[in-house]
C-alpha cells in the first residue's frame, strides 16, 4: 500500500449509530474532489450520537478505514470526523466591537467572530463552528460582507454550533486509540448539507432532515445562512424497534421485515399481501397482513416527520423553507418517505443524494454516505482554502524579494 500516494486526500468518517463509514477523497489539479475508497462497517458502538462502547467504536472505525484504504490503495492517517445527535447544538448570537482604526479589515472581521465564537451555553459546551449571518457597521445592517466599510462599531449576527464537550472527548479518545489524527471535528448537520443541498436551495431557504439510526438531524438555511441546527432523538431504529413489539418478533426478523418490504405509507400496499414473520419464542413462521406493518411504520414514520415540522415552527422558519424540505440519511431510503414527509410539511420534498463529487459516484450516490462524503468535501474546501491562502502570502513574499533584489542591483 503506497503511503503518500495521494498527497491532497480528504478523509471523511462518519461515527453514526448503526454503522461507521470512510470516504476517502482525492483532490484533483482542477479542485474537483475525486471518491477513491469507501468502507462502512456495522456498529453498536453509539447510541444516540453518544459513543456508549468505546472497545465496539474504535474496532468499527479500524475495519471500515481498512476497507477504504484498500480500494484507495493508500494509508489514511487524518480524518474530518462528523459529530451529531443530541451532542450538537446551535444558538443566534448577536456581538460588537468598537473599531478602532475606523475601517474593517480582516483583522477586525477575526475578532469580532472570535467574540462571537466565546458565546457558548456553558463550560461544557465547545464552540465548533461560526456560522455568520449579517454583520453591522454602525446604522448599516444587512451587510455580507463588511471589510473595506468605515465605521466606528461593527457586530455580527450569526449561528454559533456547539458540541458537549465529554462527547469530544470520547470521540477524541476513540480515535487516539484507532491511531487516527483529527484534521476537524464537523457537526454532521454541516457535512450531510455540504453534500446533498445546492447553493440555490440555501438562498431561497431549506430544511434539511437527516435521518439516521438513532437521531434526525436537523438543519435549516435561510438567504444562504444556517439559521437553525438540531437534533431529534429519534430514527431509523425506533421504527425496528415498534415493529418488533407489534408484530412479537425479534429485533433482527424486524429489522429484515423493515428493510425488505417496509413501506412508509400503508397506501403503497397491497390490502391482500401476507408476509411470513418469525414469532419471539418459537422458530415457526407466521402470516401477517403487510397491511399492519405498514401501519406500524407509518405511525413512527409519520411522528418523525411531525416533531421535525414542529421544531422548525418554533424557531420561526416554517414560512421561510421556499426550496421545501430535503431528507437523507440511511433511513430516509424506505419507499414512500418522500412522500410521507410531503403529506406532514405540506410542501415539495426531494431525498438528498451526495454530489458535486467524481470518482467512485455509483458506490457512493446513496443518503447513507450524505455525511462521509460531506465530511471529505469540506476536507476539500480546507485544502484549497489553504492552498489559496499560501499563494497569496507566496505571491507577497515572491513581489517582496522582487523589489528587493531591484532595490539593491540600483543601488551598486
């Protein structure tokens, strides 16, 4: 396996509840990211975001970075690892400074943000991400971007992202163990809408529902800024789970049942369909009416997408989706979910498939890889992020010795 084969990857890892993934991305010489290696390995080392088996975790990260490295043909040492669930929170902050020389450089633009980003709920909190919305300078409001304005006060409105701070830490501890540097801790909200949402959805206002095993996460744009990120303890599994209790089956036949023949509204089956189903204490297969799996599904299903719109209404923004809603995630895959989400939210509702990437597509054009993709895309963005900035203080430096060396050769 060739180390360093790949100098600009990006590695995505996606700690979820059911499973772990790596995408592994290469950046290509026209800034394109390129998918050259995926693995995903089951896991029951989480539960709700929370790394509840750390032994469980670290042994499914190790396999699935194994996989991709194996179709990548090249080590993974760095990751941009995903953090979500009940960890991640977010809250509307408003700060501002004094300007001291009278106009806004990049400078002060760090600083005010830098304020902004002291803004947690408490000490157990860790600020991940700043996410501005408008800034101000003096009476002017509404500004995108303020550098080069003259003032004497310039603020900032923006959506500060958090995580619980014995979340990171565990996560930090799992992937000490995994031998693995991490390059940045991504709320998954962030990555997942990086890979599935397109610019023109964030300015006309979107909701984006990913929907994993344990957790929905939630993540609301507006006029192309994050205005709202959450989580609902509540997904993919909890569906497993009402099916195993209605039907008397065990998780593993309900879980089988769900993934072969579920459906999200019961209007999608046949009233006739019986399905054979094994009973809890006894090998013998029973029939069963599809319909009534269909109506323990759509139940859960239905409630999901309910708490998701209420969530959305508290904070103000249900009048502000425009684009309507995106839903992705592994469970977000069942025939009929669209559908379902259409009939709570009363609006347009497409599923979210990662984009804007080459490569591997077929192997990765699935919700359950929205948030290892989205991770490796904002590892891409930090690449050439960094490569521009290095180019610019190389082109000072570069016109800097320039005019040096002329200065001198005068002056003989």
């Amino acid at each position: 396996m060739a180390v360093g084969k790949h100098s600009r990857q990006a590695v995505g890892l996606d700690i979820g509840s059911t499973k772990v993934s790596a995408v592994v991305g290469e950046v290509t010489p026209e800034g394109e990211l390129e998918i050259i290696g995926i693995g995903s390995h089951p896991s029951k080392g989480t539960r709700k975001g929370v790394i509840v088996d750390i032994n469980s975790t670290v042994d499914a990260i190790l396999k699935a970075v194994e996989d991709a490295e194996m179709m990548a043909g090249t080590r993974v040492n760095t990751v941009y690892v995903g953090i979500g669930g009940g960890q991640v929170d977010s809250l509307t902050t408003e700060v501002s400074m004094e300007l001291a020389t009278k106009e806004v450089t990049h400078r002060e633009l760090r600083q005010v943000l830098e304020m902004a980003r002291s803004q947690t709920p408490s000490d157990q909190h860790e600020t991940l991400h700043v996410m501005p919305i408008e800034y101000r300078l003096d009476e002017e409001v509404g500004l995108s971007n303020p550098i080069g304005g003259t003032g004497t006060k310039l603020g900032v409105w923006a959506q500060v992202i958090t995580a619980s701070v014995p979340a990171i830490e565990a996560l930090m501890k799992g992937l000490d163990r995994a031998k693995l540097e991490v390059q940045e801790i991504v709320a998954q909200q962030l990555a997942s809408a990086r890979a599935v949402l397109t610019p023109d959805e964030r300015d006309m206002g979107i909701a984006l529902l990913d929907i994993g095993g344990g957790t929905t996460d939630i993540i609301v744009y507006d006029a192309g800024s994050v205005r709202h990120v959450s989580s609902l303890m509540v997904g993919g599994n909890h569906v497993t789970h009402d099916l195993a209790v209605g039907l008397r089956t065990p998780v593993t036949e309900a879980e089988r049942i769900k993934k072969q023949c579920g459906r999200a509204l019961q209007s999608l089956i046949d009233a006739d369909d019986l399905i054979d189903v094994q009973g809890l204490a006894a090998k013998e297969m029973q029939p069963i009416p599809r319909k009534l799996i269909g109506e323990i599904i759509e139940c859960r299903v239905e409630e999901i997408f309910a708490l998701a719109l209420r969530r959305i209404q508290q904070q103000g923004l249900y009048s502000e989706l425009s684009a309507g809603v995106v839903i992705t995630g592994g469970a977000s895959v069942m025939p009929g979910m669209t559908q379902a989400a259409e009939a709570v939210f009363e609006m347009p509702v497409r599923l979210g498939l990662p984009g804007q990437i080459s490569g591997l597509t077929d192997l990765v054009n699935t919700p359950m890889y929205a948030t290892g993709v989205g991770l490796a895309l904002v590892g891409r963005d930090r690449l050439l992020e960094g490569e521009a900035s290095h180019s610019r203080h190389s082109g000072v430096s570069e016109a800097f010795r320039r005019m040096t060396t002329w200065v001198q050769k005068f002056f003989e």
